[in-house]
C-alpha cells in the first residue's frame, strides 16, 4: 500500500512498475478515472512520435527552395 504524501508525491510499488512496464524517470499522465482512482499513462516524446512523418511528401529540394525566399 502507498500513501500521498503532504506534497502530493506517491511511491509506486517496485511490482507495480514492473508489471506496468513503467521505469523510473517515465513521463507519465496522470488521469482521474472515478472517485479515488488515478490512472498513470506513459507519454510519448512528440519530436520522436512525428519526426519523419511527412518524408517523400515534397519532391527532393523542394523545401529548400522555399526556404530561400524566406526573408
């Protein structure tokens, strides 16, 4: 069992984490799912989630060129 501390900080259980799939240093959401529940959600990094998304999209030097007008 785990207690909220007077600073709002909870210790999650070692087994917890592990079965969670959760590490130490994990950016998490926080979520309330109903009175007396809270649900820990892994977020992703979005630089990571979308990076190279739009590759092939634009013809090769195409972005460059627009760059180039840019003031």
């Amino acid at each position: 069992m785990s207690r909220i501390s007077r600073k709002n900080q909870v210790t999650v259980p070692v087994e917890a984490l592990r079965e969670s799939g959760l590490r130490p240093g994990d950016d998490v959401l926080v979520r309330a799912t109903g009175k007396g529940q809270l649900e820990l959600v892994r977020t992703e990094d979005v630089v990571d989630k979308w990076a190279g998304a739009f590759a092939g999209v634009y013809p090769p030097g195409y972005l460059e060129e627009l760059r180039r007008g840019w003031p």
